[in-house]
C-alpha cells in the first residue's frame, strides 16, 4: 500500500492526491503551514489522515522560530493550532488531533523546549500508530457483517489514503476479502472530486480486489436489479444521535438503500465522534469553489462563468444507517445512548 502521509528528517512528506492515478508525487512540508495548504487544497483527505498530519503540523511547529522560553514556544504552537483547525471545518478529526496535542501542551510544567518537542514527536507518531491499528481493527469487525460472495458498493475514498494505514470503510472492504466474503465492489466516481475513481479504484485495483467503477447516478440502477448486498461508506463527524457527516452524495445512497432494504453501514474511528453537538443540524458543512465544479483535472466542462455550488459534505440522519462501525465493535440503533456508550468505552464491545 502506498502511504498518504510520512514524517522522515524533520519533514512531513505528504502524497499530492489530487495527481492520482496519473503520477506519485509527495508533497515536502517543513512548515504548518506547508501542511496547512496541503489539507486546505485537498492533497491530503479523508478525515483520519487530515488529523494526523495536523499534528505532525504542530510538530513542525517547534522548530520554525528560534524560541528563547517555554512560554514562547508554547504561544507559538497554540497559534499554529489555531491556524491549523480553520483549513477545514467539517472534518472533526482535525480538531480532535490539534485538541490532543494542545491538551499535553497545556500539561507540560518543564521548561525545557526540545523536550516538550520530543513529547510532541511521540504523541504524533502516537497518533499515526494507533489509526493504523484502530483501523485494521474495524476492518475485523465490519468483515464480520459480510457474507461470503457479497457484492458491495462505497463512495468516495476511505482507504489508506485517507488514513494513515488499512483504511475505515475500504479497510473493511480489504479485510472481508481477504476472508474471502467480497465477491465484487462498485464503486461510485464520486463528483465532483472524483476520489472514486481517482483514488478508491486505484487502491483496489493495485491490490487486485475485483471492482467496477460507477457514475454517481447509476447507484439506483444496480441497487434495483439485486445485485447490491450492502454499501459501506466512512464518515467525517458522528453526532451522538448517529446523523452523521460524509461526502456529498451519501445521504442520496442512504435514500435508495432504505428503499431497496438494503444494509447502509459506515465506518469511521471512535475519534470521529463529536459529542460537543446534538445532532446533525450542529454540523458545519464545507462549501467548496464552484471551481472543482466546472472543471476535471483542470480542463473546463462547463461555459466559463456559469455558477455553481459544492457543498463537501452532507448529513445522513441515524435512522438510516444501519449499524456504525468503530475500533471498539460495531454500535447498533439506538444511537443516542450507545454513541456515548461506544465513545467513552476503554475497551472494544460488540
């Protein structure tokens, strides 16, 4: 598997997403800013992997001025923090992973400054290990739900490019086929961005999981011929009544699921979870420029001037989802108690 994201000699180096499949090319961010403009402009996506390399962007925060005190240093990297958490608003994993190292930042009583950068080193690659093995985890869990030959369908990209290693819903897609429960996988190419196609297609068919690349809008069209057993798709924000927040166009698939009686999961790390809101009307959703609208991979598809909108993001009540998927076991209806349950759980349940 090709790794999104990997720091080496004081340098995050970050896979440009947006040249896939064409070309493989990462991106050398010394600053957080550097990795700032990396998430802002879509080279890096998917929620776990924006956190993470948020806090690899603190990181490098440490040593981007020359700081005489503890308390400079520690100004500095709130500030950088700050900076970092308003590349995207959607994604709750940003905040979750910038919170966590300001929360050891706000712990640190020393004075030495390369030690509190020492600390911050290791709660990043922390961070970076722990997503590996929650997400190998889920994918344990989610597999479970399979039965063998199913034909499944996902949208948007939930690999591990868009995590640090394994993959949310794509890793439970890799996990149920190497149990030999996946018989095919459609996927949708996923508009405007194109993560789908680009990204999602490329990682399965490197690893030679048998897939088919769909448009968005054909997604009714195989679901009413039988031949979809469930769609498994990730999620950005969880809140506690289990609407959740993932990339336009899967409140559309819930839709047709419901229809068809089809099973509806996602897949996401307990990290996704934001218990500060009630539901999913607490969700701020990312309007996009009409840019990535009117134009694929540069060249123009629309008549210049035309407008158009891009919300990111969009909300699929709980009541459509038939189970959410975690590192700590698979969480059943009724969301609204056993989200918190799920949440504050040390110790994986089913």
């Amino acid at each position: 598997m090709i790794k999104a994201f990997y720091f080496e000699k004081n340098t995050l180096k970050i896979l440009d997403q947006r040249l896939l499949p064409a070309k493989i090319f990462y991106i050398r961010c010394k600053t957080h800013g550097d990795v700032y403009m990396c998430i802002r402009n879509m080279a890096v996506r998917g929620a776990p992997a924006i956190g993470v390399c948020a806090s690899f962007g603190m990181l490098l925060a440490c040593s981007e001025k020359k700081i005489k005190n503890i308390a400079a240093m520690k100004k500095n990297l709130f500030s950088a923090g700050k900076y970092l958490v308003s590349a995207r608003p959607t994604a709750v994993n940003l905040f979750w992973a910038v919170n966590r190292i300001e929360e050891l930042i706000k712990k640190y009583r020393g004075g030495n400054t390369s030690e509190l950068k020492f600390l911050i080193q290791k709660e990043a690659h922390n961070m970076y290990e722990e997503d590996v093995s929650a997400n190998k985890t889920m994918g344990g869990y989610g597999a479970s739900l399979f039965k063998k030959n199913s034909v499944v369908l996902t949208h948007c990209n939930t690999g591990a490019l868009a995590t640090a290693g394994w993959g949310t819903a794509l890793g439970v897609i890799r996990s149920a086929y190497l149990q030999g429960k996946i018989k095919n996988v459609y996927v949708d190419e996923t508009r405007p961005y194109l993560q789908g196609a680009r990204i999602t297609a490329f990682e399965l068919f490197r690893e030679k999981i048998p897939c088919v690349l769909i448009t968005d809008n054909m997604a009714g069209y195989f679901m009413s011929t039988g031949g979809i057993d469930a769609v498994i798709v990730g999620a950005d924000r969880i809140a506690p009544n289990g609407d959740v927040a993932n990339k336009i166009g899967t409140y559309s698939l819930a839709v047709l699921c419901k229809h068809h009686k089809i099973p509806f999961y996602i897949a996401a790390p307990v990290s996704t979870i934001d218990s500060k809101i009630k539901n999913g009307k607490g969700i701020k959703i990312e309007f996009r420029s009409s840019k990535e609208v009117v134009t694929v991979l540069g060249k123009d598809i629309a008549p210049r001037g035309v407008k158009a909108l891009h919300p990111a993001f969009d909300i699929t009540p709980g009541n459509m989802i038939t189970a959410i998927i975690t590192e700590k076991g698979i969480i059943y209806p009724p969301y609204k108690r056993r989200v918190k349950e799920f949440e504050n759980r040390s110790t994986p349940f089913v």
